[in-house]
C-alpha cells in the first residue's frame, strides 16, 4: 500500500516530498499541451484563391481562463522542485508561471512550455530514487511519543532515540533501530542505579551495565528491610525491572555491541515492543 508520506533521494539526503502534486501537475501538463489549436480560415476575400499562411498570420486563441486558475497546483509544485533541489524544472515552473499571469499570452506559448517542464521534470527524476511508505512505517517515522506520555515525561532524555529507532525501524534499518533501542534501555539503567543510593554508580561516571545490574542483583538478595529506601518499598517493581533489564543484557545488548546479530525488521519489532513495554513499566515507579 502506498501512502500519500512519500520520501525523495538525492545524493545521500532523504526529504520527504508531496507525490500527489507530482502527479496532479504531470495531469495538467498534458492537457495544457493538448489544448486544441485554433484552425486557420481565409477570409471572404480570399476564398477562391490561393492563400499563404505566415506563422505571424496564424491568430493562437488566448490563455484558457481555467489554465490561468491552476497556477496555484504549479505553484506547490515550484516549492517542491525547490526542496528537492530539482533546479532545471522550478526554473521552467516558474517560467510557465510568468506565462499564466501575462493577460497577452497565448496558449501556443502555454503549450510551449508545458512541453519543456514536462520534459525537464522526466530527466530529473530519472536521475533520482523516490521511496513510497505504507501506513504502518509512516506512524513509526511520524510517530512522537511512541511509548507513551509517561515515559517521555519521566525520561525526555530517551526522546530522541526512541523517535530514531522508530525512524530506523521505518526505513528498514532494522539492526540500527536496536541500536537506538539499546541507548533507550541505558536511561532505564541509569535510573535504576540512581535508586540503588551508591555513589560508585554515578551515572555521570558512565558505569557499566554489569556493574549495575551485579549491583541491582545483590540488592534482591537482601532481607527487603536492609535494601535501599526505593527497593525497600516497592519488591516487586524492582525485581520486575531487574529481571527485564538481565534479559535484555544477555540477548539483545550483548551480541548487539559485538556484532554477533543482524536483526530483521521482525526481530527489531519484538525488541521494540519489549523496550517500550519496560520503559513503560519503569515510568510508572521512576524517572531520570
């Protein structure tokens, strides 16, 4: 299925483009030039005999009011040759447009230079790459918030990657969405080691996963009244989210950072959904 987001390659930059002004302007070029011409006829004073007609002589009918009234179609279609750098075709655009405002132009000239974008348009697109999204990955490339208010609200330093995973995930780059996914799960880490009260886990200090979780680990193994205040008052939330963040550790993290696994979008998906069911599930108790 091919939605109305529709997102334009030239070189190496992606930018997202309006197919359908694309496609409703190359529907007005045709019938621009396919406007009918206006038919010589002699005048009562030359019929019987031989007549020559000049190109000067042949009277073009004026610009079709309804033409004149598209201007605005071409207009957007100037804004988008403009983002997408297509720099021959905006300047026959504009071209095309001086013409339509101009009350003494003809529609031999119309014709003229809907014939020229038509063609510039043609060439320049053929030297680009144009992708098209369905449904479903438009709402993870356009998606803000896609964990929930909560945990952007209790971790809006998890914004971005969690948006960039998305964005990954909707360009079929899915091992890079892990990626992503991966630096999420490090602000959850970083809380939990905030509510563990040690200062040999300053998260200023980039402690390791290992670390963290050994730490998390022998605080469950604590009688509950000799943990830290947070785990003293809530066991089960913390040894809900330890438990998350170990396997997490062991089979998304690890093989990830050494380049063990590829992941395909299916795969990316699941480690999505498990990321944003965690992160959820830690807003609800804490934040950064």
């Amino acid at each position: 299925m091919i939605s109305a987001l529709s997102y334009f390659r030239l070189g190496c930059v992606m930018e997202r483009f309006k197919a359908h002004v694309f496609v409703d302007s190359t529907r007005l070029l045709t019938r621009m030039q396919d406007a009918p011409r206006q038919t010589f006829r002699p005048s009562a004073e030359a019929f019987g005999r031989s007549v020559t007609i000049t190109l000067e002589q042949q009277e073009e009918p004026p610009v079709d009011p309804v033409f004149r009234e598209s201007a605005s179609l071409l207009q957007k279609l100037a804004q988008e040759c403009a983002t997408l750098g297509l720099r021959t075709s905006l300047a026959s655009v504009q071209v095309l447009l001086a013409f339509l405002a101009d009350a003494k132009a003809t529609m031999f000239q119309i014709r003229q230079e809907a014939t020229q974008l038509d063609l510039r348009l043609s060439d320049e697109l053929m030297l680009t790459h144009c992708f098209t999204l369905g449904l479903g990955e438009e709402n993870l490339i356009e998606g803000r918030n896609q964990f929930g208010d909560e945990v952007a609200t209790q971790f809006p330093s998890a914004i971005v990657d969690i948006e960039e995973a998305g964005k990954c995930l909707g360009f079929d780059r899915s091992t890079a969405c892990v990626f992503h996914l991966m630096r999420v799960m490090e602000v959850g880490l970083r809380a939990l080691a905030k509510s563990l009260n040690d200062p040999s886990l300053d998260p200023r200090t980039n402690p390791s996963w290992h670390s963290i979780l050994k730490k998390g680990d022998d605080e469950l193994k604590k009688p509950i009244a000799q943990r830290a205040t947070e785990w003293r008052t809530n066991d089960v939330f913390f040894s809900t989210a330890q438990a998350n963040l170990r396997a997490v550790q062991y089979a998304w993290r690890n093989p990830t950072m050494h380049v063990e696994i590829n992941y395909d979008k299916e795969k990316a998906r699941d480690v999505m959904q498990a990321v944003k069911g965690f992160m959820r599930h830690l807003a609800s108790g804490l934040s950064e």
